[in-house]
C-alpha cells in the first residue's frame, strides 16, 4: 500500500497552499511556554462560553453544563467539567486571566457578566 503524502504517493504540492503556509508560518516554532499559553485561550474561551450558557438560560445548571462537556465536547475529566474547574482554580482567577487575554486579544476574552460578579461577590458554582 502506497503512502498517502509524501514523494510516493503520487500527490504534487499546490504552490499557492505552500507559499500561504510559508507566508503565515513565522519563525521558529513557539515555545513551549507559547504553546501553555495558547491552550490556556482556547480552554478559557470555551469556559467562558460555558459561563454564558448558564448565564443565557441554555444550562439549568452548571453540573449540566459539567456532564455535557465532559461526555460531549470531550472537556478532560479529570478536571471535571468547565464549571468545577473555575470552582477549583478560583473564580477571581479565572476572571482575571481572562481580562489579561481581552487586553491582550481583544474583546471575545471578555469575562461574562455572570463570572465577573460571582468573582465580585466572592461566589462559587
């Protein structure tokens, strides 16, 4: 069986794809401190996302948004679901980071008003 990719599959590389991959592609690799950070974003946002979601009416609670994001989205379980883990780290925290990311990459870091007053009045899920 042939490979997929590579010299001996056949396939010839689309120019344009590699001189828009060339273009964006940067330097060197991140490192590994880069990379901590950009999981953290992409972790935060959907935690955020979460937080909405109860504060909009979509979660009845936030042990439902748990369970959906562990055996739906596939959230770690270990870290219990996106509400148990702002419960762990800390709910000033977590908003406070997110406020860093939204002075940093704009306003969709923006904690929801619901984090940000449970951060305020020292409140836990």
């Amino acid at each position: 069986m042939g490979s997929l990719f590579g010299p001996k599959s056949g396939r010839t590389v689309n120019p344009d794809a590699l001189a828009l991959i060339n273009k964006h592609r940067g330097g060197k690799r991140k490192e590994v401190e880069d990379v901590k950070i950009l999981q953290k974003r992409l972790a935060y946002r959907m935690i955020n996302e979460a937080v909405y979601c109860l504060q909009d009416g979509i979660l009845a609670s936030s042990q439902e948004g748990d369970i959906g994001a562990v055996f739906g989205v596939g959230f770690p379980p270990f870290l219990g679901g996106p509400f148990r883990y702002i419960s762990t780290y800390g709910v000033q925290k977590v908003t406070d980071e997110l406020k860093r990311f939204a002075d940093v990459y704009g306003e969709r870091f923006e904690p929801c008003k619901l984090l940000q007053d449970m951060a305020r009045e020292g409140k836990t899920f």
